[in-house]
C-alpha cells in the first residue's frame, strides 16, 4: 500500500515535516499582532504556497478528473480548515496551548478507525487518549475556572477535527490501480483551499501595506515579508510535501506520532523566540498530551489482512 523506502529515511521526512510545521505559529503571530487579521494571514500563507506548486498543478492536469473527491476534501480540511481554525486559535492563547490542542487530532483517527472502518481499537490506545484528554484538562488548568480564551480553545479543537482529516485523506488513494500522486494532491489542495479561503477572508480589504513594514519577533524587529516568506516556503510548501510523503512512506499512525513532535517544536520555539511561557502545571499537561498521542497512534491496529486463497483439492494437486 505504501510507498517502499529506508524505515529511517521515512521517519526522518517526518521528522523534517514536523519540524518546518511547528514554525508557523511563530513566524505567523507577530504579523498577526503587526495589524494583519488572522484570515488574511492564513490566505497569503495558502494562496502563497499554491501560486508556487501551480507547476506541479499542470504537470498532474488530469487529478481533478480522476480524483475529485479527494481534492475537494484535502483543500477543503488538510488545508483551509486546518489553517483557519489555528491561525484563528492563536490570536486568541497561546501558540504552544494552540498546537497541543490541536494534536489530538492524531487520536480522532483513532475515532476514524474504530467507527468507520470498523476495525477495533486496542486497550492502550482507548488509554493513549485518556491521557490526552486529562493533559489537555491541565494545560487549560480547568481547576481554576478556564484560564484560557474558551473560544480560543473551541477553535483549537476544530483545527484537531481538520487535522486528523489531514492524516486520513493523505493516505487515501495510495492504493488502487491508479494511486494518487501525493505532490500532485498538495498542489491542488492548495488551490482549492486557496479559492476557498479567498471567499472567507476576503483578502481585498487587507492593509497590504504592512507588509512593507517590521514585525516584533519577540522583542526583535523583523521584516514583516521575510516572516511571510517562512510562513509560506518552510511552513507551508515544504512542510506539506514532506509531510504527505511521510504518511505514504509510513502510514497515517506512525506519521501521526513524529508529527507530534511539532507542538514540541512550536512551543519550545513560541517560549524562546515569542517569551511565551507555560506554568509547569501546562508543561506536564502538554507532556500527556504528547504522550497520549503517542501511545494511540503507536498500537493502532493494522488493517485486517486479505483472507488466503481457497485450498486445491488435493486430488487436483495430484494432477
């Protein structure tokens, strides 16, 4: 079903995939707080990395025709869905608090596996998600009341939901006679969350002028361009790419766990760079968090294998 290749290799794409993701927060909420609105944000990021796949748009021409469906619900989730519901998240908490959020997106697959496709789900994978549940309650500190933006949080939540459809729809169409070519998925589902993001954030009203302008990363000044560039290139371009590659290569479980190291990642990255921090109460949280995830992507069941073929009679074999 998968692509063949180097475990290692495989895993260090994923690795490298994490890595360019977990830097969007960071590179994004300071253009944020430079004036840009968080929808406008997330248009340049995607119409941005869809102008620069178009060649790889024309070179797979004939996607739409045979996999419409697919593309549809990548721009519409893995992309569109995804970035606005994060990028919307962390105007309102923090990047990390963002992040950790959204990765319980990689145990709804879990949800995905056992409801519809029907097949069971392990013991320690019902646990992994407990734990992520009870870490998320510690990095909202629910004890004293919701500390956090709950909006904010309730927006969090729908970039998880967009984000297991990233690692579901990813994987879908590797198999078949005529699998889907992954660059050629990205580059449409650029497209398309582009042209859908166009109608949501209405990008004709944005102050383009600021662009022109310095953002404040952290306490340092920065062109606001050059941060657009990062968003767009390492976060989107690059990231997506290795990123659908990764789950080819391994599957949307195992991609699913290295992809949790993003939110390591991005807050590491938010607490250096954005002076963001997290009281230890959040840090063990977001430690369950990961944890969790890990623990209910890492035993997830493998697909049922085919049944074996029928036996010959053994008077035929003797033939």
């Amino acid at each position: 079903m998968h692509v063949s290749g180097s475990r290692s290799t495989s895993l260090g794409i994923a690795l490298v995939s994490a890595l360019a993701f977990g830097g969007s927060g960071v590179a994004a909420k300071p253009l944020i707080e430079a004036g840009l609105d968080p929808l406008h944000v997330v248009w340049l990021r995607v119409a941005g990395a869809a102008l620069v796949l178009l060649p790889l748009a024309w070179l797979h021409r004939d996607l739409p025709r045979r996999q419409p469906l697919l593309l549809l619900g990548f721009g519409l989730f893995a992309v569109a869905g995804v970035q606005a519901f994060y990028f919307a998240s962390i105007s309102r908490i923090p990047v990390g608090v963002a992040l950790l959020v959204e990765y319980l997106g990689p145990a709804l697959v879990l949800g995905w596996i056992r409801f519809v496709q029907r097949r069971p789900v392990t013991p320690a994978a019902a646990v992994g998600v407990v734990l992520a549940v009870t870490g998320l309650a510690c990095v909202v500190e629910v004890w004293a009341g919701l500390s956090f933006d709950a909006l904010g949080l309730l927006l969090a939540l729908g970039a998880a939901c967009c984000q297991a459809c990233y690692f579901v729809l990813s994987d879908h169409g590797s198999d078949g006679a005529e699998p889907a070519n992954p660059l050629g998925v990205i580059a449409y589902g650029l497209i398309v969350g582009a042209l859908v993001l166009t109608v949501i954030a209405r990008p004709w009203g944005m102050d383009f002028s600021l662009l022109a302008g310095n953002a404040d990363l952290g306490g340092t000044e920065v062109a606001a361009w050059a941060l657009l560039c990062w968003v767009v290139l390492i976060s989107t371009v690059f990231a997506y790419v290795t990123g659908v590659l990764s789950v080819r290569l391994l599957s949307p479980q195992v991609a699913g766990v290295v992809a949790c190291l993003e939110a390591v990642v991005a807050t590491v990255l938010a607490w250096v760079l954005l002076r963001e921090h997290l009281s230890l109460p959040q840090i063990l949280g977001g430690s369950l968090v990961l944890v969790g995830a890990f623990i209910a992507q890492s035993r997830a069941p493998k697909a049922p294998s085919p049944p074996p073929p029928a036996r010959a009679p053994a008077h035929s074999a003797a033939r």
